[in-house]
C-alpha cells in the first residue's frame, strides 16, 4: 500500500488545537498550531515539487520501457520472417532464366525458361517463318546454339531495336513488337499495296429537306432511336454464368472430375487422352502418342512431365498455363482469377452477342472473357502473357454444353496458340463422371526411370 506524504503530513481536516463547535483560546495551543502549520505548508512546498518530479521519472520510465518493448518486438517478428523465408520448406523454387539452361543466349537474358519456346513461336508467327530459318538443322538434329546463319545474328540486332524503341519512347512499355511491322512477312511493308481497297459506302447525303439523300418537304420527324440498354456489372455477369452451369450450390459438390476424349491437332494428328481432375488444382493428363504415353500432373505442390525421354519438374509460367488448362475449377472460378474486377463492353463472336469481360489475373496476365448475352455461358477465353517481346496470346472456345449430374461443362474445346507449325488443335470429350474417387497417388510426380544397362 502505498502511503500519501502529503496526506500524512495534512492529517485530518480539523487544525490542530481546535474541533469542530469548541473554540480554544489558549495561547500556548494557538502559538502550537501556528508553529505546525507554518511547518506543514513548508513541508507541503517541498513535497509537491518532488511527487511532481517523481511522476515525471515514472512516465518517462514507462515510455522508455514500452518503446524498447516495441523494439524488440519488432526485431523478434523481422528475424522470424528472414528466418522463415530462408528456411528451405517455405521458400518457393526460383524459375531458372533461359541463359542458366541454354548456350550461347546473348539478347534475352533475364527471360524465364518457360517462355522460350513460346517466344521462339511467336517470332516464328510474326514473320511467317519456321524453326529452320534462323537455326541449324543438321540430318535432323538441332544446334540451336550455333551461330552459322546470318539470319540468327540479324535477328538480334532486331530485337535490340524492338526492346530499345519500348524502352526509349514507350517509358519500357512492351508496345512495339516483332508482330507490329512484320504481320506475317519476311519483309515488313514499307509503301502500300495499290489498288488501296474501295471505301465504303457512306451514309446519305444529308443535304435537308428535298434534297439529294434528303427527306422530302413535309415529311414527319424521324423517331429517336432507342436508347442502348445499361452494361451488366462484372459481378452480374459471373452470377449468370453460375446459375447457367448449374447454380452455386451444385458447384459446391463438385470434389473430382475424370474425362475421356481425342485430342485433333492442326498438322492431322490425332491422340486419345484421359483426364482427372480432384479440387482444388489437382490433375492428371495422359495422351497416348505413338512415340508413347505422354504425361502431366500437378499434386498440389509439384507439376511434372513424362516423356519417353524422362520425368522432369515444371515451375514457373509452364505449370501455370497447365493449370490453367486442366485444373477442376480453372473454367468456373472465374471471377477469382482477376486481381480487380474486369471491364465490360459487348461485342459480337459470329451472330452472337456476346459481354467481354477485359482484365489482368493475379499472375499478371491479360485475360478476356466472352459470355453469351442470352444464355450467360462463356463462349472464349484469350489469355496472354507479358514477354519482353511483345504479348503472347493464346485462345479457347467452348462448344456443345451439356449437363452432367446438374452442371453443364463444354464437350468442345478450341485452342488457337502462335505455334506456326500446329496453330490449332480441337479437345472433344466423349465421357464425363463428377465425383468418381480418383487414387491421390495419380497426381505424385513418378520417378526418374532407371538408366538401361548395355
């Protein structure tokens, strides 16, 4: 308990020598009394000073101790986060660039793996060209890393320009590319073609009334045309394009999907696959080829591929755009794909009206949504990625919806890449079983098979 000096010294209220109702006049009581208040108010005005004092050390005392407490704290939580994001478990594998994996890469330093080949298809589309025009083929086996043509050499130099034109006077924005003078040709076009095409007919004259293209004289007020119906929102249009599929509550019971079906490509090969599929991301993709079975699979932490030629790790912007193609959900949670929500405009795919949807993803890519206006299911998608070239797109239509167990998916899918040499390809499915148990142990990357001895 701690004890009040100044109380102490005041005591009661009552001055010493009297009480309360008695008067007591004697002089020796009264010349006391005078003597112990003159003490007290001495003792007072030493007092308050130090408990004053005393306040100010305890306060700053308290201050004190609290920021070092928010000091260490925070450097407590700062050497547990540099601590846990040096921890081999929770640091994420860092996409190898292309000049740690190839030789001889002297422009594109810095670009991820992944996105080797399809830059390398995208040159290929933007000047109308194959493999074989800048690299070396030499009785069927590639040296890509050989300089012997001067094409290859030529081809630098116009990357270099490309990359120092966006850097230059677009602030580093990737708006020039190969694709923006080329448009398919060896030899971009400098002077235009002759005859330039035939304008179109504009509309008529409006010269007033009896004049030529005009309204004759004394002819009615033409009706105001009508206004254009207001946008949907963004959230509008995902909520139709839920209740199209089915509604929410059905989605919410999907835990797997297996699939059957032929894959068709452009160059007239033809593959059957198999596909399963468990929520959220997982899946397991199997074509047979004639060179043998070709595989993918993602387990939730590890994508992989099988090859005649091996089993190797996927990472990066490759194990996305598999994931994107053949992940359970990768074509119903749309809305959760966007890191804000898109634009809508309407647009036209054929004599459909169509609301597109614009936007970026939370991996940073573009992606454009197209939903039938009648009937709110999705008819395209068009994703592209971000390169140092230029954008990289790649499409999907969705054809011949059909219900299965109450949610209706596409039988048909469309794909269209930049790829020159197999430009489409054609996914109809011929067989669809929601929430069939699937063996987890699919989805586990296999291992590298043992080396054959001689």
């Amino acid at each position: 308990m701690e004890i009040d000096p100044v109380a102490t010294a005041r005591g009661s209220e009552t001055t010493p020598g009297m009480m309360p109702g008695v008067l007591l006049c004697d002089f020796p009581s009264f010349h006391l009394s005078w003597r112990f208040r003159f003490r007290q108010e001495t003792l007072e005005a030493r007092i308050i000073p130090m408990k004053q004092t005393i306040l100010k050390l305890t306060v700053l005392s308290l201050l004190i101790g609290v920021s070092l407490t928010i000091l260490i704290n925070r450097s407590a939580a700062r050497g547990a986060r540099e601590q846990n994001s040096n921890s081999p478990s929770s640091a994420a594998p860092q996409e190898k660039t292309v000049e740690q994996v190839q030789k001889n890469i002297k422009v594109l330093t810095g670009m991820p793996q992944s996105q080797l080949i399809p830059v390398m298809n995208y040159f290929a589309a933007s000047m109308g060209r194959r493999c074989n025009f800048c690299h070396v083929n030499n009785n069927g086996q590639w040296d890509y890393a050989a300089d012997t043509k001067p094409e290859k050499n030529q081809a630098r130099e116009m990357i270099k320009m490309v990359m120092d034109v966006n850097k230059t006077t677009f602030k580093g924005n990737v708006t020039v590319s190969c694709y923006t003078c080329h448009r398919g040709r060896n030899q971009p076009l400098s002077v235009p073609p002759l005859p330039l095409p035939q304008p179109s007919p504009g509309p008529a004259n409006p010269a007033g009334p009896g004049g030529p293209g005009g309204q004759p004289a004394g002819a009615g007020a033409q009706a105001s045309p009508s206004p254009t119906p207001a946008l949907p929102s963004a959230d509008d249009i995902f909520s139709k394009y839920i209740a199209a599929m089915g509604g929410q509550a059905a989605i919410d019971k999907l835990t797997s999907r297996t699939a059957k079906g032929m894959i068709a490509q452009a160059n007239g090969n033809s593959f059957q696959f198999e596909l399963y599929q468990a929520a959220p991301d997982k899946f397991y993709l199997l074509v047979t080829t004639p060179q043998g079975p070709f595989e993918r699979g993602f387990n939730g932490q590890v994508g992989w591929e099988k090859t005649a030629r091996g089993v190797r790790e996927l990472s990066g912007g490759e194990l996305a755009n598999f994931k994107m193609a053949n992940s359970l959900f990768g074509l119903i949670k749309l809305k959760d794909q966007y890191s804000r929500p898109p634009r809508v405009r309407r647009d036209k795919i054929g004599e459909r009206d169509v609301y597109v949807l614009d936007g970026t993803t939370t991996d940073g890519r573009r992606m454009r949504l197209a939903f039938d206006a009648t009937t709110g299911l999705l008819l395209r998608r068009v994703t592209a990625t971000s390169s140092m070239i230029g954008l990289i797109p790649d499409q999907i239509e969705l054809e011949d919806y059909r219900d299965v167990d109450g949610v209706k998916f596409p039988f048909i899918g469309r794909a269209a890449t930049v790829e020159v040499g197999n430009p489409t390809s054609t996914r109809t499915f011929t067989e669809i079983k929601l929430n069939a148990p699937v063996d987890d142990s699919k989805f586990n990357m296999p291992p590298a098979p043992k080396p054959t001895t001689p």
